[in-house]
C-alpha cells in the first residue's frame, strides 16, 4: 500500500524549512480561494478513523486492526486537492477510562477536537446512541463544523441505512451525514467534497510532497506494534508499547539498523511474545520488517527485544515516556 516515492515525501518533511514553503508552492498559492484546515476524526474504538485516513491519503499512515483501541496516537495525514490542503487528525478511539493509558488517550482525542476546524464523527452503521457520555456533550458543545460519516456501508442494506441516515440527521441537524465505506471508497469522495466547502480560508501549512509531521522512529513503532495486534491475542496487545531505540541510517538506502523494545507488563507476557522457540517474536519481526523496507524504501536490519516495564500503563509517568500523551 505504501508508495515507492513515500520515503522520498517522509525525507522532505523533514528537510523542510519553515518560511521556504510558500515561495516553493506557489502554484498551490495563486488559488484566491484557497482553504485549508485540521480535520479531526473522531469517533469510538474500532469504527475505522484510521481506515478511513489511510483511504483519504491513499497511502498507509496510520496502523489499523479488527480490534479496538488500536491508535495511540494523534496522526497527522496531509492531503493535497486542488485549491484545498486537508490536515487530517486520526485520534485514539474515545471510552470511558480505566487506566493512565487510556486516559492519555482520551485526552488526545479530545484535543484534537478542540484544535480542529472541522470534525468528523465517524459511527457504526447502527442508530446513535444516545446515552453516550464520552462523545455526544463535546460534539453538542461544538463551535465549529461538524460532519456525521457512517462508515461500514458495505456491511448493510439500502433500507436500513435509509433511517440511520435519518436519525442522525435529528440528532445533529446542522450536520452533513454521509454515508460511507472506508474500505472500499464509497462516499469518500462525497465526504471530501463537504469538507473542503466546510474549511477556513488559508494558505496551505504544509509544502505539496509532505505526508506528515512524524519522525520515521515513531511510524516504524507503529508498524511493529500493528504486526503484534494482529498476532497476539486477548488483552495481550494492549499491554505491549513499542520504542525504537536505535535507528542508524548512516548506510541508507543499502541498510537501516533498527532496534526496537517491546515493553510488556508482566514477566509471563515476555514469553508469550516470544513465543515457542522464539517463534512468534521471528514471524512479527520478519512481517514488521518488510513493511518498514516498504516505508524507508531500504533494506532494514530489525533487532527486536522484549522488557517489562511493570504496569506501565496505570502510571502516567511511564505512559509519558513511552511517547503516549496529548498534544
Ligand atoms: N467492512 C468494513 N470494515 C471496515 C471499514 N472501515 C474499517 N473497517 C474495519 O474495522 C476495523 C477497525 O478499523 P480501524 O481503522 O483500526 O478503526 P479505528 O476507528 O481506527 O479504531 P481505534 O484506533 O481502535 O479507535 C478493521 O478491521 C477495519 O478493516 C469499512 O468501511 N467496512
Ligand atoms: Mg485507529
């Protein structure tokens, strides 16, 4: 899914000079009517944000998974359209929290929210519901432009999307409420299209070839840590963070050594994702592995060590330094 000329787009971002931007677009600056803005998507665990975003940019950014809670972080996805550039913010799924951890996270989400021009509130192909306590009050108490998105068309009927459409419509009816399937592309372009007419007017921030803002440290994190939320199973997953420790570039684009850690919670997680013979940790690394020569568009030496860091996710502290906080 990765473009070939992606790590070409992820170097330049980070070669960029604040202030060369615009001289070097100026094609992008002689629109009279440009827009430009932040877009949250928001929504509760698993409703496909980071889907859609990685539909949106056509590029794999954000880590995706059949199971909820898979984002951790704020992503930024840039994408260009003519007279427009479209600052997308993917957001952990917002829950009521139980740990330091997921209070991080919620607090991420909501930040985005209150930073952004535009929201989206992506939802399951089901009624509203309306007992909601961790979304609804913030997107009733919003100033600015909201866009319901039903995602997951493709897994019902017309008729019965008919009265979804509906009821969300009551709920919010200043609102847009399109219809559409982050995995196939349907209503994407509908979508976009009410975003666009809905963004500020502004230059654009960014320069035409950048994707996003973040280091490749923290996607290549993100990569290994999607390989073991496929893999590992239960509540496993969300007792992993990953960090990459070392990443020697110096031999670019012949070879990139990486280290990374995988903290766990509990000495009995080490094992289990280790695996029989060191199975497991051999099948993540080998699948995390092609997918960051995709990204770095280099071969990759990956070294991968498993730690616990006992209980880090009920300690804020901990939760910091393993990179998870709001912005
Ligand atoms: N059938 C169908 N599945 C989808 C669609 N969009 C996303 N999914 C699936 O839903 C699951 C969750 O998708 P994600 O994009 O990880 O969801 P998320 O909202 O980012 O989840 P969190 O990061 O946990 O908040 C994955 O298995 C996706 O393949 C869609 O339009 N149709
Ligand atoms: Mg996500």
């Amino acid at each position: 899914m990765f473009g070939t000329d992606r790590s070409t787009l992820l170097t330049a971002c980070r070669l960029l000079v604040p202030g060369s931007i615009y001289l070097r677009y100026n094609d992008l600056m002689t629109e009279t009517t440009f827009h430009c803005g932040y877009i949250a998507l928001i929504g509760r665990p698993n409703v496909g944000k980071s889907t859609l975003l990685n539909r949106l940019l056509g590029e794999k950014l954000a880590v995706t998974s059949p199971k909820p809670q898979t984002t951790r972080h704020r992503l930024l996805g840039i994408l260009n359209q003519p007279g427009a550039q479209l600052l997308f913010l993917d957001t952990p799924g917002l829950l009521p929290y139980q740990n330091a951890l997921q209070e991080a996270l919620v607090n991420t989400a909501l930040k985005a929210l209150a930073d952004a021009d535009v929201t989206v509130w992506l939802v399951d192909p089901v009624p509203p519901h309306l007992d909601d306590q961790v979304i609804l009050p913030h997107l009733r108490a919003l100033h600015r432009p909201l866009v319901v998105a039903i995602n997951k068309i493709d897994l019902v009927s017309k008729p019965r999307l008919l009265p979804l459409i509906a009821a969300y419509h009551q709920l919010f009816p200043q609102a847009a409420v399109i219809p559409v399937s982050a995995l196939l592309g349907d209503g994407v372009d509908r979508l976009l299209a009410e975003i666009i007419h809905l963004l500020p007017v502004a230059p654009p921030l960014y320069g035409e070839e950048v994707l996003t803002e973040h280091s490749e440290r923290i996607l290549v994190a993100e990569l290994i840590r999607e390989r073991l939320f496929h893999h590992l199973g239960q509540e496993l997953p969300y007792a992993v963070a990953v960090v990459v420790e070392n990443f020697d570039e110096s031999q670019r684009p012949r070879l990139v050594n990486i280290r990374a850690v995988i903290y766990v919670e509990k000495d009995s997680q080490k094992g289990m994702v280790i695996g029989k013979q060191g199975r497991l940790l051999k099948r993540v690394g080998q699948e995390a592995r092609a997918e960051i020569e995709k990204l770095l568009d280099s071969h990759v030496f990956l070294d991968l060590w498993v730690k616990v860091w006992y209980h880090w996710r009920r300690d804020p502290k901990a939760v910091r330094q393993l990179g998870y906080q709001s912005r």
